[in-house]
C-alpha cells in the first residue's frame, strides 16, 4: 500500500521545497553577480584584439590599473558604455551596483521609474527596475545585495556559532563543578586576557584601518591566541609553587549562562548601532559589520549547545567512557559532542535570518562608508527621500522578506526534525 501523507505535512514539504528552491536562487545571484550586473562588457573587441575587462572584477579589484593603454584609458575616463567597440556584450544588467550615473535624467530629478533607457545609450542600456535617487541601478543594487546577504549571514553565524561552540561545549559539559584547575593557571590565563586584547586591537589599530582585508583580522587572531597561551604557560610554571598549586572549581555554566543574559538583555540592533557610533566613518566596513553581528549572535548557538549536553553527558555511553578512564576533553571531542550538534543546524538557520535582518537594518540606518557594498538596506535607505518610488522600497522590501522567511521556514522544518529524532530515541 502506498503511504499517504496528511495533508498538512504535505503541505509543510512544500514550503521547504520552495525555501530551499528561493534560497538556492539567492546563492546563484550572490556568485554570478559580476556577469548579471557589470557596468563594463563582458567581452569587446578593439582593434582586432578580445578583451574581458568585465569578467576580471571576478578576481580583481575596479581601481587596479589595466595592462592595456586604450583599457586604461577607458577605465579612467569611465567611458566602458558610450566606447566604439568593434562587438561587445554587455551584462543583462548592464550597471555596475552602487554606480552614480550623473548627471541623473535632465531636466527631471529624483528616481526613475522601470524601464526607463538611459539618456544618451543605445537602447540595450536600460534601467529595468528603475534607479533610486541619485542613479544607482535598483536591478544591480538588488543582485549586489544578495551577495553582500549571503556573505553576511553566513561569515557572521559561522563565527557566531565558533563562539558558541566552545562556550555552550563548556557550559553543558562541564556544569558548576566539574572543570578544575589550578590556581596558578586559572589567574594567570584570566590576566592574559587584558594584554591579548591590547595588543590584538588597540595597538594595531592603523594596520586594521589600513590593510582592509580580512589578514589582518587572521593575524591578530592568531596575536590574541599566541598572548593567552604564553599566559597559560608561565601559569602552570606558577602552579608549581604551593599556594598556586591548589585545585579551584570552575563555574563555567553559571558563567557562560549570565553572560548570555546580559547579551540577550541588550538588543543586538542597539547594541551594535552604539559600537558603530564609535567608529569613524571611513572605518565602517562589510567586515567590521559582519565581526560586529558574529561578536553578538552566539547566545543562539550556545543555548543550543548546553541544552544537548546536559542530555548527552548522562547517557550510558559517555558513563562508560568515563568508566574506561578516558580524559574529559577526548570524551567531549569523540563522544559527546558530535552526538550532540544536531541543533547547530537549527541555530545556524536561524541565525542566517537574524543577521541578514541586522545587515539590511544597520544599512538602512547608514551604516556604512561610501565605498560600502550596495545592499538591501541602502536601497531601502534611498526609497526614504522619495516614498512615492515604490520601485525602490518594493524590491529589496519582498528580497529581505522572502530571504528570512525562507530560512525561518527551513529552521522550522529542522527543529522538527530533531525533536522527531529525540522522541524516537527516548522511545528505543
């Protein structure tokens, strides 16, 4: 006989289907778009010769300088539209993202609506969703927003969820009395923490400004971690005098509990506002944003993680291993925790949607240096001026809804799954 499912869970499977369906749609427009939407051809040909001026920006910066002269040329002079190449092909969106067109539209100002061909360009050269503004292309703001929502989200829960990893591990793993450690090394490791962080930011603050790229984040990592180890070490040196040598109990989970409460307590939107108020302006940046979303979207994670622990370390497996005199972090590494991260996926989901919320709220806030991304938010930020526009707002509107609903939708799906899972194991 064949299995007949309710037609509720039918109807559950294909709201997944079509979230997964959109959000696969959503990575193609992240990857592919410097081919969907590029200012410069694609492919041209001057003077008998082939180039590929556009497909370079898939590997190289705008401002890099071409090899060429008459490319140079054209760079400098931004004349890649109006250039009497032999054959060109253009991108379907034939406009870079966050490219100002100006002057706008003589005589009329203000945005322009859908399909409007650009003054001066042969008809190939059209708005298709109109321009905000100030001329920036609503359709290659749209794309260029996918991607800066897909590199956001995913950047920002991977790191949140690194954090709350290690932390929720401790916290359901360890409890309030099961982590000791001797005195000498728990106080000298808690006072390398200050110097880490000093000489990890503040000291290097002209690199992070001047650099831009994500190694010098890589470097003071790896700065911070070097300064905390070098601390823990001369700790367990300490250790061998008497009174250091004493074993303290660490109360890791009241800790890591009460310091998600504070986090929790502060809304992230607040909170991550008041950080970028400190900021200059021309120091505001994707990476500094996405640091900044990771830095407060772990509490998620490492509730998930704790609550999963605090089932996994009482079952018999782990009392067995236990038994058999294994150490507490091979226990946790082979045993416990890798049965335990099933609900990462669901924090994971979830969180995606969180931050691509913050991304798109902090740029509509103006967030942001001038050379930042074009993103949802800005588009959102640029319908504010003319609220008649709706072909400004309304995009990027329906892309940041769909986008959450979407995830929210597989989070669902997801957390079902596992508490399914859950309920068969307690019944075998």
């Amino acid at each position: 006989m064949t299995h007949i499912l309710p037609a509720t869970v039918r109807g559950k499977l294909k709201n997944v289907r079509a979230a997964f369906w959109l959000l696969g749609f959503l990575l193609f427009l992240a990857l592919a778009r410097d081919i969907l939407a590029n200012g410069w051809p694609l492919y041209c040909r001057i003077g008998g010769e082939t180039y590929w001026p556009g497909l370079r920006l898939l590997w190289a910066e705008p401002g890099r300088p071409f090899a060429d002269p008459t490319l140079e040329s054209i760079r400098i002079n931004n004349t890649w539209k109006t250039y009497p190449y032999e054959a060109a092909v253009f991108a379907p969106i034939p406009f870079s993202p966050a490219e100002i067109t100006k002057p706008p539209f003589p005589p009329a100002t203000g945005p322009v609506g859908p399909g409007t061909l650009h003054p001066g360009l042969p008809p190939r050269f059209r708005h298709w969703l109109g321009t905000d503004d100030v001329g920036r292309d609503v359709a290659a703001g749209l794309v260029s927003g996918a991607r800066v929502a897909v590199w956001t989200g995913v950047t920002a829960m991977a790191m949140a969820l690194g954090i709350g990893l290690f932390l929720g591990a401790m916290a359901g793993f360890w409890g309030d009395n099961r982590l000791r450690a001797r005195r000498g090394v728990v106080w000298m490791t808690a006072g390398g923490l200050f110097p880490a962080w000093f000489y990890t930011f503040p000291a290097r603050e002209y690199l992070f400004t001047e650099s831009g790229t994500w190694s010098g984040w890589w470097t003071g990592l790896a700065i911070f971690a070097g300064i905390v180890l070098l601390f823990h070490v001369l700790g367990r040196l300490l250790s061998r005098l008497p009174f250091f040598n004493r074993i303290i109990r660490l109360p890791v989970d009241m800790v890591v509990m009460r310091l998600s409460e504070v986090f929790n307590a502060v809304p992230a939107l607040i909170f991550i506002y008041f950080i970028a108020a400190l900021l200059p302006k021309d120091k505001q940046s994707l990476g500094v944003l996405i640091a900044l979303i990771g830095a407060v979207s772990w509490p998620g994670a490492a509730i998930f993680i704790r609550a999963d622990l605090l089932r996994v370390r009482e079952l018999d497996y782990v009392t067995a291993a236990r038994g058999m005199g294994f150490s507490n972090l091979r226990i946790l590494l082979r045993h416990a925790l890798p049965n335990a991260l099933r609900s990462t996926r669901v924090a994971f989901a979830l969180g995606v949607a969180s931050a691509v919320l913050l991304e798109a709220s902090l740029s509509f806030l103006g967030f942001g240096n001038d050379t930042f991304s074009a993103s949802w938010g800005t588009l959102l930020n640029s319908a504010r001026a003319y609220p008649t526009a709706w072909w400004v707002a309304l995009p990027p509107g329906l892309a940041i809804c769909l986008t959450v609903l979407s995830l929210q939708t597989i989070g669902d799906w997801m957390s079902d799954r596992k508490n399914s899972a859950s309920s068969e194991e307690a019944a075998t």
